[in-house]
C-alpha cells in the first residue's frame, strides 16, 4: 500500500470554539457585575458605616479591619478577605469627609474585589452610573390624547378623560394613538 506524500494538515478553524490561548489585553472585569456589587455594597454600608466607620478609621492591621467588622455580624464574613484592600481605601489620601461620600468611596472602591486598583474600580463604577442614568434621563411622563366628546368638547384630554364633562376614554380606545401629542 502506497504511503500518503502530504502529511495531514491541520485544521485552521478546529471544530470547537474554545481556545486555549488567553484573548489580547489586560483581563478586563465586568462592569455591571461591578455596578450591581456597588449597590450591594451602598446598601450594606448604609446599615452597618456607624457601628464600623470609627474602627475602620483608627485601624492599623488587617486584624483591626476585621474587628471592625465583627460588631456588623451578619457582614462579617463577606469582607473576612479584602482587609488589606479596606485598608488601603480607608488611608486613601481622597477619602472623603462626609458620610455619604464615604459610603459610596468605599462601595465604589470594594466591587473589584482588588482584581483592578481601587481608583480603576470607582471609574468603572461611575461610568456604569453616569450610563445607567443617561438611559433612565429620558422617558416618557405623560401621553395625551385629542378628542372629540358627546358633550361637545373638542381638544385635548386630560388624564384619559373629557376636560369639560369628566368622561373617561374607553379602554377599547386607549390603544389607538389617533392625533396623540407626546
């Protein structure tokens, strides 16, 4: 039997769509898994920043953050890890001075959970709110309709109903967008 001349190629496209190779660039993180961890981390704060917020401030160590944190129980666990990086957002030479400012720096700070620095983490997370925003910013309020009622009125309606006699738009009506002003 003849032996083949041409070795085998391999295929350029294999079958399976999984490479092992690791994509170009830095590994990214997710930037709404960020903004929905900052939410989750504003609302625990908002609980628990007056029984933590002195300790915090005077801690040193890892240790004291996690004392810090033990008067918060049912937390305690969730930032039993990251006492380094607390520590280091807490002595962050733009820590604010307020309460508010505070809560929302360290949400902010925390939701990488380290995978990028602290400031990379709170530009990640206002750019996800500035863009969440943007698309809530416009919305529509109010619909109206014109009509023409058996009492004589003609015009716009007001709350789905006649200006003059108070006679609601049928629902079987409602869907039909004749002359609607928006």
């Amino acid at each position: 039997m003849p032996k083949h001349k041409k070795p085998a190629q391999r295929a350029k496209k294999p079958l399976d769509a999984f490479s092992k190779k690791r994509p170009r660039g830095r590994p990214g993180v997710r930037a709404s898994e960020l903004a929905n961890r900052t939410y989750h981390y504003h609302m625990i704060f908002e609980q628990a920043w007056d029984s933590v917020e002195g300790k915090l401030l005077q801690a040193k160590t890892e240790e004291e953050v996690q004392e810090a944190f033990r008067f918060s129980q049912p937390h305690y666990e969730r930032f039993k890890g990251i006492g380094a990086l607390i520590l280091r957002v807490v002595h962050d030479p733009d820590f604010p001075k307020t309460r508010g400012a505070r809560i929302t720096f360290m949400a902010d700070s925390l939701a990488a959970l380290g995978s990028v620095s602290p400031r990379r983490s709170r530009d990640i997370c206002g750019r996800e709110r500035a863009k969440r925003k943007r698309e809530e910013e416009h919305h529509i309020i109010r619909h109206e309709y014109y009509i023409e009622c058996s009492c004589g009125y003609k015009g716009p309606a007001r709350d789905n109903a006649c200006r003059k006699c108070e006679a609601k738009i049928p629902p079987s009506l409602g869907g039909v967008l004749i002359g609607a002003v928006t």
